[in-house]
C-alpha cells in the first residue's frame, strides 16, 4: 500500500474514532477524561519526583515515585471531581477552562502537599509538589484545547467545504459570534474587519483583524463565502451604510440581531440572520411619540378595517400594544383574519393585557354590514386600510377595484360621519398624485370623498396618511425579488429607470397611528419623508449580492441572477410623487 493511501486510511481511522468519542455516552465520555488526566498527572508527578530526588537527594526508590506519582495523581482526579471541573462538556471547553483548573489544582497540590509531607516526613518534598502543579496546569489545560480543535475538525463533514466568513466587527459580539460560528461546524474565520485604524493587524480567536476596505478584494478573490455583522450597538444610519457598501458586492452578508432586537424582542447575540430589505435604507427610522399615542388609544374602541393585510395587520399589532379597550378587526378574507386574530391572542395571552378582540369577517362594500359594526359596537377611532392596491391587478378589473376603493371608502367614513366617531384614519398612497391608473384614480376619489366628509363634520376628525411603496407588503416588490432569486431567476423589473419611494411596515403602522392622532381633522393629509426615492433596479442588485450571487448583465454569460426589463405596465409611472399642488 502506498503511503498517500496509508496515510488517507489513517486519517479516516481517525476520524471514525474522534466521532465515536464526539457522539460517546456522557458517563463514557467521563471515564476517557478521568482517564486523560490521571496519566497526565501521574507522568508530571513521577517526572517530578524523579528530577526532585535527584536534585535534593530525598532518597526515594522508584516503587516509592510511581507510588508518590500515582497517589497524588489520584487526590488531584478525586478533588477535581469533588470542585465540578468535569461539569462543563470537553467539546465546548475553551481558553477559559484554565481558570477552573487553576482552582482545582491549587486546591488539590495543598492537600497532596499536607498527605505527602506527613508520609515522606520531608517538607522540602514539597518542591516536588510545586513543580508538579505548575506543569499539571498546562498539561491538563494542553491536552483539553488539543481535543477539542481535532474533535471539531474530526467531526465535520468529510465531502463538506470549509465555509470562510468575515466578521465585521472586532469587539466583544464579534469575539462571541466567531466562537459559535467555528463550534463544532465547518465555517472557518477568515478574518475580522473593525473600523478601529488600532486595533489592524492585531489578531482575535487566531484570525488576523483588517481594515473594512480589504473586505472588496477578498470577495473578489474569492477568499470568503460569507461577511457576517457584529455591531449590536450601531446606529441605524450606520448599519445602513455597512450593509449598502457589502450589498455592492457578491458575497452573502448576514447580522447578529440588533441591541433592540435583543433586549426587546429576547433574541440571543448567536441569532444570526439573513439582512432585510428594510436595512437598506439609508434613513433612521419613524420614531413615534409615544406617550401622544397612548393617550390617543388607550380605553379606546378602535376599528381596522381590512386589519388582515400588509398594513392593516400591522396598524393592528401597534394598536393593541398601547391597550385600547376593544379592537375589532374588520377584513373579508378569511384566511387573514384567521392569521392575525390568533397573533393577537397569543400576544394578549402573554402580555396579560385586558384587551377585547373582536374578529369581523365582511366587506366594506356591504352598506348594511358597514353600519351594523358602528352601531354594535361604540368606536371611537377608524383606520380605514381595507383598498384594492395592485396596479397592474386594478387596471384589468376596474370596475372592481375603483367600487372597493371608493364607494367602500365613502361606506366607512359615512358610518363613522354619522354616528360621530372621534377620529378617522384613511391609508392613502404616493399613486393617488397626478394618477396615471384606475388604482391610483380611485384612491384619488377616496381622498376627496374624507376631505369632503372633514369639511363638514364638526365631530368626527377626518385625516388622510399618504406614503410610498411598503417593503415586504403582500404583491410588492421585496417578496417577488425573493422568490425569483431563489428560482434562479431571471428577475424581472419593468425598466431601469423606474424609481420608487420605501418604507417598512413597521413605519407605515406608526406614521397612520401618529397622524391620527396629531390630525385636528378638516381632511389633513400627512406624509412621512422618505428620504430620495430608490431605483428599484439598485434594490434587485443588491437583493442578489447579499444572496451572496453575481449579478448575469446582458450580453454576458457570467453571473448567477438575470435582470430581466419586461417594460412599463398599463398605467405604471417611472416615479412616484408625495406632494402635489393645489
């Protein structure tokens, strides 16, 4: 047998070894590291006892020193048992363990230090129980980083490639990340990238720290398959700019959850996920007022309508958390009032919060059902979100579409006209300006009809919300983009010119909410300042790269995604207004 054939049979024995003591029983795994530390002690012990008769002439035989090394060698297991230096699995072990074993062997070389000077009746045998500890910390810490790095490289996957990642961020998170990144699976860190000018060419956990500005060249040599981001404690507007720079190249990037996302939403530092489409913006988030929310909802009745939706779910999930008396979500399709109503619940169930949920099925296109809701129930504010949005889907069912957007429109604000509600909220959009489709014609209409209703209404205070496109929202963009990436492509957009305004869920939600309740009435409109409209063009890229994909530009055969321009649909603009004189 040939030596390279040896020496891949060697391996592989190897290998089938360390998984068997990588997946060994917990009593069985005990027994090797007792095992381990008793010959590791009893050879320092012995070469101890050995080089210390020699020097100070103690006398002793040698059944004397293998008795003195296996004894002494015994106390130390004994005691390292006794203080739970073998609580902490061997697999997880770490530089760390050494504080551990400092304590036990202290503990253990003064009681083998009191047993062997009554036995040898020598106090300067206590020397030898000196040199003994000061090695026995190093073996036994040695040994344990030693099989724990041939444990976690004998158990990842033979056929599996080293994945290598970059870690943006050379603080603690990112200490913390790369540790549990490299635990036991086959990702390698490449390298940390810090903006901090001192801390470049130090090195962390073995990896070496660069300047950010040599993550452009590594993915393009193709050193690394994925950048992760360790900034829990950046700003928004910064954490934006990181992600828009990655997003220009190919390579995946993936983020540790947020300081917010951990002290609110409980995630752990290790939670790593994909990067949304919400992060690219390069704005800080609505920061509502809180307390002007509160006061606007609290004990209230509060009335969704279409609260199943993208938004409506959302202005749903913000209403319920500033504790109105009752929240009655209004929607016709089933399946979406089934889904938010048992979010809600569960949320009430364990916040403990006396909220009463009452889930409506209709549409608002019945008059009658419309009324029944304002007369059953006393409600104090309206967000009226329920409309007909997709262009395209509109501008083939006209009739359809402009009789949900209007005359259900002029349903719920007559109702609440009527019967003297406090405040009522329509969700608009950046279309209804200078309307180029049926969509954005009947929204228009809509508009007009709850100026109408708050120029001649002293009780009920009508305001209208107008915002852009609404990231991830059911039938835009985001979502699309997504699943065609994941196809393979192509992916299509309508032109490269085409631009639009963004906002996330989250900010639609709060800027309805806050406008409702700033809005004195009288048909105002407000809108939320999205910053410079984005070319959708731009998004689909950076959507690919941080897929960790190329981009196949026309007339080229290298790539992984297409982008694909099938042309402007009927009655689709390049760009979109938010303001428009009258």
């Amino acid at each position: 047998m040939r030596d390279w054939q040896l020496k891949i049979k060697a391996r592989k024995q190897f290998q089938h070894f360390a998984e068997s003591v990588f997946m060994a029983p917990r009593q069985a795994a005990l027994f090797a590291t007792f095992f381990v530390d008793f010959l590791t002690l009893f050879g320092i012990f012995f070469v101890g006892a050995y080089l210390s008769d020699g020097v100070f002439a103690f006398n002793l035989i040698i059944l004397d020193m293998y008795l003195l090394a296996a004894f002494s060698a015994a106390v130390c297991v004994w005691v390292f048992l006794a203080t739970g230096m073998y609580r902490p699995m061997l697999r997880y072990n770490d530089a760390v363990v050494i504080f551990p074993i400092l304590g036990s062997t202290i503990c253990a070389g003064l009681l083998v230090s009191l047993v062997v000077t009554l036995w040898c009746g020598e106090p300067a045998i206590n020397i030898f129980i000196g040199i003994g500890w000061f090695f026995a910390v190093g073996g036994l810490h040695g040994w344990r980083l030693v099989a724990v790095a041939l444990l976690n490289k004998a158990g990842r996957s033979k056929d599996e490639v080293a994945r290598h990642v970059i870690i943006y961020g050379a603080g603690r998170a990112g200490a913390a990340i790369g540790e549990a990144l490299t635990q036991g699976t086959n990702t390698k860190v490449y390298c940390y990238a810090d903006d901090n000018r001192n801390l470049h060419g130090r090195t962390l956990n073995g990896a070496k720290i660069v300047s950010p500005i040599r993550i452009d060249e590594l993915v393009n040599k193709g050193k690394v398959d994925l950048v992760v981001l360790a900034l829990p404690a950046t700003s928004t507007l910064r954490r934006a700019a990181i992600i828009n720079q990655l997003a220009e190249l190919p390579v995946r990037v993936e983020t540790a959850p947020t300081l917010e996302e951990m002290l609110v939403g409980g995630q752990a530092l290790t939670d790593i996920r994909g990067v949304s489409a919400e992060e690219l913006l390069s704005r800080d988030p609505v920061t509502p007022d809180l307390q002007l929310v509160t006061d606007e909802l609290r004990s209230k009745t509060v009335l969704v309508t279409g609260g199943g939706g993208s938004i409506g779910s959302a202005i749903c999930r913000a209403v319920i958390a500033h504790q109105p008396a009752k929240l009655i979500i209004f929607e016709q399709s089933e399946f979406a009032l089934y889904s938010i109503e048992r979010e809600l619940r569960e949320w009430l169930m364990a916040s403990s919060q006396p909220v009463q949920l009452v889930p409506l099925l209709g549409s608002t296109l019945d008059k009658g059902v419309v009324e029944r809701i304002f007369d059953e129930h006393v409600v104090d504010i309206v967000y009226h979100a329920a409309a007909y949005k997709h262009v395209p889907l509109v501008e083939m069912n006209p009739v359809v579409g402009a009789a949900n957007n209007i005359l259900g429109t002029y349903h719920v604000a007559s109702a609440a006209h009527s019967r003297k509600v406090g405040k009522f909220v329509l969700i608009s959009t950046d279309k209804a300006v200078r309307p180029t489709n049926v969509m954005g014609a009947s929204k228009r209409v809509g508009e007009r009809l709850v100026q109408a209703f708050g120029h001649e209404s002293p009780d009920t205070g009508f305001v209208l919300v107008r915002f852009g496109n609404v990231l991830d929202s059911a039938g835009s963009a985001v979502p699309l983009f997504r699943e065609q990436i994941a196809r393979g492509g192509p992916v299509t957009i309508t032109d490269p010119d085409v631009e639009r305004y963004f906002m996330t869920i989250p900010e639609a939600a709060e800027l309805v909410i806050q406008a409702g309740a700033m809005g004195a009435g009288g048909g105002e409109i407000f809108h939320l300042d999205m910053g410079e409209p984005v070319k959708v063009a731009d998004l689909a890229r950076k959507l690919i790269h941080l897929s960790g994909l190329r981009v196949r530009e026309p007339g080229h055969r290298s790539g992984d995604i297409e982008i694909k321009f099938v042309g402007l649909r009927p009655g689709e603009k390049l760009v979109e207004e938010l303001l428009v004189d009258e």
